[in-house]
C-alpha cells in the first residue's frame, strides 16, 4: 500500500471527504482500505445504536458504524447511494456508513485548524481539525477515538 | 548462512521432540522401568541433542549435556542403580537441559548457578559409583565418535567455560587395566566381516597401518574357515590377533578402526597371549548360544554386544583363564541385560542368528559368520526391533509449516460458505430433489465435508505437546509448596485441533498449580488423615460427545464448604442466610475476587485464580466445573470443543434475525402444547418436559430482539444444557436446519459481544450470529425484570 501511494512531502497528504447530513467530513487516505456500496448489516444485541451490525467483507465479519449518529447527528437513513468506507484502525477494521464520498484532497498539514472552542464536548472527542477548501469547511475525524472501548481493549 | 540458521531450527525442533521423549522415559523409568529400552531411549535423547549441538557448535550446551549424558550411561550399564532420588535428580537435569536449549536457541544465558549445582550433582552421582566396575570402558568401545580424552584438555584451558565445569577425570588410563598393566602390550583381536571387503577395505591394509603405531605380532586365526569346497569366495572367514606395543594408546588403535566400525569385530585388550583363544572361542560359542545373540542384538552398542557374545560363552563354557588377563571380565559380568545368556549351549546355531540378522542375510549362511551377522545389526533398528512393549517405533511423519495448513483451512471454510451459498441458490430455484443439478450438488457436499474434515485432521495434535510441560509445572510447584507430589497423566495421544491445543496450555496450568497449592494438604496433615504424604494429581484427556474433556484431579482434602461459604459471605459474594447446595458453593470459587488461601502466595490466590480460568475457558466456548469430596479430593473437569474452526449448529429464525445455537449444547428440540407450560408466580413460568420443569429463555428478549417474549407454545423449543449441567428450554421462532458453520470472530475486528459465542457467514453470504448458550441463560436471570418482580429478590443473593 505505502509504495502504491505517490510520494508526497511529509507534511502533504492527502484525505478522502465524504458527506454525512449535508457536513462534510474526512479521513486519511492512508487509513482507508476501501469504499464499497451499502449491504444490510447483521445487528449485533447488546452494543450501542451508532454500531449498526456486522457485514460479511470477503469472510472476515466487519462491524459497520453510523458516523452520524456515532457524532451525535441523526441516524443515517440508509439507501443504495449509501457508502461504506472500510477503514483500518489500528489492527482492526470497521466500516463507516456516510452518505456519499465527495472529494479527494491534497492539502499540507498547516492548513489544518484547531477545532475551535465553540463546538461540543462530542464534536471536539472526534473532529481533529478543520479545513478550508474553496469555501467549504471540512473535518477531519480522529479516527482511533471513534471507538474508545476498541482501543482500551486492544491495548 | 540462512541454510545453516533453518538446519539449526530444525534442530531446536528435534530438541523439542528429544526432551519431550527424556521426559516421557525419565517418567517411566519413575515408574520402575529402569533398563532395557526405556533407559537406552533417555540416554539417546541426550545423547542426540548433544551430537547436535556439537555440530553447531553450542559449547555450554555440549558440556552440559555430557555430564548428563555420562551419568545415563552408567544407569544404562547398570554400574549406577537407577534409585528414586537419582531419577528425581535426573528430572531436574532434564529441566536444567530443557533450559540450556531454550537458552541455546534464543541466544540468551541460562542460570549459570542452577547448571553449576546440577553439574555437581550430577558429578556426584556419577562418581558414586565410580571406581567401581570397569569405568567408562563400554560407553568408548561403542561410541569412537566420543573420546572424553579430547574433551579434557579443551574444558580445562577453555576460558568460555561458563559454568565453571569441571572435566571429570576421565582419562583412559584410569580404566581398563591396573596400573601394573600399564607397559602391558595390547592385545587386538580383528575379525573382519563380510561387509568390510564389501566397502572396498582391505584387512591388510588396517593392519599394516597398525603396524605404524609401533612393531607388532601378528597372528591369523584360520580356524573358521571351511572345507575348500564348500568355501564361498565372497565370505569372510578369517580373523587376526594382533600384539600391539603398550605404549600405543588405546585411542589410537581404536582410531585404525575407526571406518570400519560396525563392518568388523574389534577387541582391544591389555595383556599376554592367553586370552586369545578364550576370545576366539567365546566368539564361536556365542554362535552357538542362540539365546544370547538377539539379546546382545537388543544392546545399542557394539561393545555391548561383544561382551554379550563374551558373556555368552563364559556361561556355556566357563574359561577360568579368561578371567585373570582380561581386565573387561569383571564389567561383563555386571552388566545385567547380558547376564542371562542360555545355560546349554545349543547345537544348531544357524537359524536364530539368521533370524536376528536380516540386514545381511548372506553372511548368516555360515555357522563361522553368524556372530558376524549379528554384529552387523544396525544400532538403530535393533531397539526398534526389539521394542516390545514400549512406545512403538516413530512413525514416519512430514513437517509442514503451520501456516501453509491454516491456509488451506482458511480456503476450505471458504469453499464450505460458497458451497452453502450455490445450494441455496439452486434450492430457489426450485430444482427437483432427483435432478442431476441437486445431486451433483449433494455429492458435491459431501466431498466439500470429507475435505474440511481431512484438513481438520492435518492440524489435529495430540495433547502431550501441552501435557508433556506439566510434570516440571508440578515439580517445581511441590518444591515451592513443600508438599510431595507425583503427576499421574492420562490419554495425552487425545486429539484435538491446533486452535484449543494452543489454549489449554493456561487452564491446565492454572488448574494444576490450584490443586497442589490448595488441593493438596501438608504432608503432616495427610499423614494426619492416613494418606501417604506424598500427593497425587491427575491430568487426564479424553473425548466425550465431539468435545475434548480435561480432568485434573488431587487426592487432597477437598473443597472444605464451610469456610468457602465464609469467605463469600465475608466478601458479600453471598448473602449470609443463602440456603446453598454443596455444588453451589463449591462453585463459588469461580466467583470473581474469590480466594481461600489464607495468606496469598506466589504460586496462586492471587485472587484472579478460577474466575480468569472460567472466564477464558468460557471465551473458547468451553465449561468447567468441578466435583469435590470431602477428605477425598477435588476434580476439575474442563470441556472443550475439538476445533475452534467450525461448529455444527442449528439454524434458527428469532424476531426476524437468523441465529445459530451450536448443536453440542442442544439436548433435543421440540415444540410444547400450551399446556405443557406451567405458570410460576405472579409472571414465571416454566416448561414441562417429561416430568421435569426446566425455566424459559426467549432468546429474542434477551438479545434484545424484542421487548416482549413469544410463549413457548408459539415457536420452537431447544431444551440445552449450560455448563453447570443445568437445563434451559430456549424459545426461537422458527428452525431452518442444521448445518456445519465456520466460525468467525468478532473480536478480530470489533469486541466480545456478551450472549454472542461467534459469528459465521450464511448461504446467502450474509454474517449470522451463533449464540453462546450458557451466557444467553446466564443473562436471563441478571435481566432487569420489570415484568418480572420476583426475580429481584430471589437472585438478590448474587
């Protein structure tokens, strides 16, 4: 994967922006291991309502999570334009439910703004930073807080 | 050079293989089998790994390992009596040795200070015996490889002597002959077989690169040879005795030898002429001793077998000349696995040696050659002939990278959800039962299932890899306790999968170490009791219902209820007016945070003892329980699936979601009348079945499928079983079959799910959940039951 992506100063990256109720938010390229059209998961009892089930991801069992709701908007209406972003955090995988992927981004790592204080408590835990893109403001997600309990179980 | 380093794994993986075999032996020989193969099966373990060792130059490891290994050897030639405490001690060596290959192989260091002592030990035990019999005599004649002469100079002036060894003064003077002997001339006597002019070597020329050691006498021996007529030119009939000048070392003229050993008889003794013929004839008679020859063959060594033959002939006709010039006599007669030769000697020599002597059929032809025959046995397969009644010869295996198997697993549970998916795909299509298309398919099934089970076979492991670990678990762990015991292991050639071998290793760690440390009582108090002092625990293996079982049992005072029931009343486990069965409080121990010894100690009651257990025993989808009579013992019984790979479960449809129930919890399935469920209460209730009345579980209410529960009467029943043996009738919608699924987990890449074992892909490709029986009806009694009140206050206690 590494050796596919082209080389890039350090400080450049590039994101993959998607839209969640008409926001639009990214992630790192680097993270994400594929896109694929939504399937209906398998909901898993005893978990929280953003975790929507598993699906089957060639064999292996992939949790999918609402990153609406995961970030406190309105649960995602699923439809066939829905998309799941496969991302890798950590050892894990988990896929993301949005609405549509938007963009690919190339930006340097200075353009990227502190999430200002205004925002919530819930915003602020999973928005890393904000980006201005030709008028549009985009965020990016801190993918590894998306699922605290996860990482304190991995470590 | 990463030629070498794979060699050198291999290596490690036989040290593996060997010290599992030294254990085994040294257990056996506890047991009492103290010779023959048992004792010969542990020397060459050590002696393996020492060769091995040697050719990659592990010097610590060599050292080490010879020391041990010249200790076995007096066992093995019955000088040293293998008592209780030299076994024990041998144990230890064997750890000790178990440590320098791990060290060895990790490039690490070992306690240096634990292989001083167990050198010193080991030293001890050897010079015990020491002085007498004849020395070390047996162990070179067989092995000219091995000269501990050499290793002499090399210990002494080797600064990188890590463990401060000491070579033990083995030099060759000190054996063989009294020092009056010492200008002695030599006295060799030559036999050549058949086989050696075969190899293309010539006796001549041996003998004339004897003669440049120093002047020599020659003498040929021509008795054995036959009439002119019926002399085969191929064969080997003569022999020589060759005088040899004293100051010759013995070394050296075994060193003439040295390629045609084992395609010759090669005598070499210190003193006068007198014993040539006893020599000779003692060959000869040991031909006509039939009796003795296959035991000498049963020997490893070839100095064995010649004293055999020696010994052989002084029983059928004793030589008092023998005795006097032949410093060896003495240590023949000792030696215990030649020492019944039969009495009479036998007149027709031909056939048994014949018998014996399969590797060279031809030269068993002549009466003259069959001792020749006999010698010419390869060390190796002789024990394996011979081994009656011991483990049977290895089998001839292949070793095969484990992930290359775990592939091919992978792919055939891939093979399994694809051939699932086109069945079903065909069923909607509705083809006829008796059309070729949903034959073909069945056949098609069946080979897919004959595959997984085949490959499932290839990762299945016996489970002494685990089992063979424990005997030094339980031997330190009595060391540290204090308390004797002895481990008594069953049924370790019980098979299970690869993925539970490498999780049992843990529970049956933790289970053993509970027993000697809270099972066993002091020895005072078990004399006390009238029970030997030193305690018995059992580890046993067997299958039981497609489940691998694994009982670990001590002979202790047993679970002692009153203070159990104390202690989790003091910890409010419980609630103090609790009215408990004597199950249920021995099952308190699984309690988290629950630990009976009273002062904490190092081994275990850490207080995450069985709970840790249960819980990880649990998450493989096993049960523990445990049986416990008072003054008698307690038993732990662990049951697991064989294969943590796939399951055979039972479909089911519960509020619109497919779920899968593993068939080995299920007892029956079945759908009640309406009146076979009988209200309990203001709300309960329970089912009737066959006279017993089992509680109901909704699935869907406790997954949180729905809210409100359906009645047993409107679905489908399974009547399971949960780990502590309790029934439970679970309430599904609907059954759609039976089917083998590969399971998936969950936590790869999300969490445990609590109520939720695994999950699995489905036919249509979607993932299904298979549920974890115990938790789903562990959950029922902790749900928060609003409709329910009563529950409240009767499992208040927990």
């Amino acid at each position: 994967m590494s050796e596919l992506a082209p080389q890039l100063p350090p400080e450049r990256r590039e994101l993959i922006a998607f839209c969640i109720d008409d926001q639009e938010y990214c992630v790192d390229i680097m993270s994400v291991r594929e896109i694929r059209g939504w399937s209906p998961a398998t909901p898993l009892p005893q978990t929280p309502d953003y975790i929507r089930g598993v699906i089957n991801l060639r064999g292996a069992v992939l949790p999918i999570m609402d990153l609406a709701e995961r970030i406190g908007l309105p649960p995602t209406q699923p439809s066939v334009r829905s998309v799941i972003i496969v991302v890798k955090v950590g050892e894990r995988l988990m896929g993301l439910l949005v609405d549509a992927v938007s963009d690919i981004l190339t930006i340097s790592e200075d353009v990227i703004q502190a999430t200002p204080d205004v925002a919530c408590d819930r915003v602020k835990a999973f928005v890393r930073g904000l980006i201005s893109m030709e008028g549009r403001m985009i965020s990016e997600i801190a993918l590894e807080r998306l699922l605290p309990d996860v990482e304190s179980l991995a470590a | 050079m990463d030629e070498l380093e794979e060699i050198k794994a291999t290596f490690f993986q036989e040290c593996d293989e060997l010290l599992g075999d030294l254990e085994q032996g040294l257990l056996r020989m506890e047991e009492g089998a103290t010779h023959g193969e048992t004792v010969n099966a542990v020397f060459r373990a050590v002696h393996s790994i020492k060769g091995g060792a040697g050719a990659f130059g592990l010097d610590a490891l060599v050292r080490y390992a010879h020391v041990f290994e010249t200790l076995l050897d007096g066992v093995r030639s019955g000088k040293i009596e293998a008592v209780p405490d030299l076994v024990r001690a041998l144990l230890r060596a064997a750890d000790v040795l178990a440590d320098q290959v791990t060290a060895a192989r990790t490039g690490g260091e070992s306690d240096a200070g634990e292989t001083a002592a167990m050198v010193a030990e080991l030293e001890a035990w050897t010079a015990g015996e020491g002085h007498a019999g004849g020395g070390d005599a047996a162990a070179d004649d067989g092995e000219p490889d091995f000269k501990p002469i050499s290793l002499a100079p090399a210990a002494a002036g080797g600064d990188d002597d890590d463990f401060g060894f000491k070579p033990m003064s083995i030099s060759l003077d000190d054996f063989g002959a009294p020092p009056a002997a010492e200008a002695a001339e030599w006295t060799v006597v030559f036999k050549p077989a058949t086989s050696l002019y075969a190899k293309a070597n010539e006796a001549g020329l041996l003998l004339r690169e004897l003669e440049r050691l120093g002047p020599i006498q020659t003498q040929v021996n021509d008795e054995a040879l036959p009439p002119f007529d019926d002399l085969d030119p191929e064969q080997a009939y003569l022999s020589w005795i060759v005088k040899v000048d004293g100051a010759v070392t013995e070394a050296a003229i075994q060193e003439v030898f040295e390629f045609v050993d084992g395609d010759c008889e090669l005598k070499v003794t210190r003193g006068g002429g007198e014993d040539q013929a006893p020599d000779l004839a003692a060959l000869i008679a040991a031909s006509q001793a039939p009796e003795a020859a296959p035991e000498a063959d049963a020997a490893d060594d070839g100095a064995t077998r010649v004293e055999a033959l020696l010994a052989a002939a002084q029983a059928s006709e004793p030589l008092p000349s023998l005795d006097a010039p032949a410093p060896e006599a003495p240590v023949v007669m000792d030696a215990p696995a030649v020492a019944e030769p039969e009495p009479e000697p036998e007149p027709e020599p031909v056939i048994e040696p014949m018998a014996v002597a399969e590797v060279a059929p031809p030269a068993a032809q002549d009466r003259p050659a069959a001792p020749v025959a006999v010698a010419k046995a390869q060390p190796a397969q002789a024990p394996a002939r011979q081994g009656a009644g011991e483990p049977a010869a290895a089998q001839s295996t292949i070793r095969v990278d484990p992930e290359r198997i775990d592939r091919l697993i992978d792919l055939v549970g891939e093979l399994v959800i694809n051939q699932a998916m086109l069945a079903q795909r065909v069923a909607e299509h509705g083809f006829a039962p008796s059309s070729s298309i949903v034959m073909g398919l069945d056949e098609l099934e069946q080979l897919t299932r004959g595959i997984q089970d085949g490959v499932m076979a290839i990762r299945a492991q016996p489970v002494k890899s685990v089992f063979q670990r424990m005997p030094r678990l339980v031997r330190e762990v009595a060391g540290m306790t204090g308390k004797p015991a002895r481990l008594i292991m069953e049924g370790e050639n019980t098979e299970v999968d690869k993925t539970v071998i490498e999780r049992l290793s843990e529970p049956i760690t933790h289970m053993l170490r509970n027993a000697l440390d809270h099972g066993l009582e002091s020895p005072e108090a078990r004399r006390a009791a009238g029970k030997p002092a030193e305690g018995v625990v059992r580890l046993a293996a067997l299958h039981r219902g497609g489940r691998i079982v694994i009982e670990v049992g001590d002979d202790g005072g047993g679970i002692n209820r009153p203070k159990v029931r104390q202690i989790a009343t003091d910890k409010g486990l419980i609630a103090a007016d609790a009215v408990l069965t004597d199950e249920e409080v021995d099952n308190l121990i699984f309690l988290p945070g629950f630990s009976t010894a009273s002062t904490v100690s190092d081994i275990s009651g850490r207080g995450v003892g069985m709970d840790v257990v249960r819980r990880s025993v649990q998450a493989l989808g096993g049960r523990i329980s445990i049986s416990s009579r008072p003054g008698e013992g307690s038993t732990f019984t662990l049951s697991l699936p064989l294969t943590l790979a796939v399951l055979d479960g039972m479909v089911v449809d519960v509020a619109g979601h497919t779920l899968v129930v593993p068939l080995s919890a299920i007892i029956e399935s079945l759908r009640p009348k309406r009146d076979d469920v009988r209200p309990l209460g203001p709300q309960g209730a329970v089912l009737a079945v066959r006279e017993t009345y089992v509680p109901i579980v909704d699935i869907g209410c406790v997954l949180g499928f729905r809210d409100a529960a359906i009645g047993p009467a409107d679905g489908v029943v399974l009547l399971v079983e949960s780990e502590d043996g309790g029934r439970a009738a679970l309430v599904a919608d609907a059954i759609q079959g039976q089917r083998q699924v590969v399971i998936k987990s969950l936590e790869a890449n999300y969490k445990q799910v609590e109520g939720i074992a695994a999950a699995t892909i489905l036919g249509d490709g979607r993932v299904a959940l298979i549920v974890d029986v115990d938790a789903v009806v562990g959950m029922r009694r902790r749900e928060p039951a609003p409709a329910r009140p009563a529950d409240q206050t009767l499992y208040a206690a927990e």
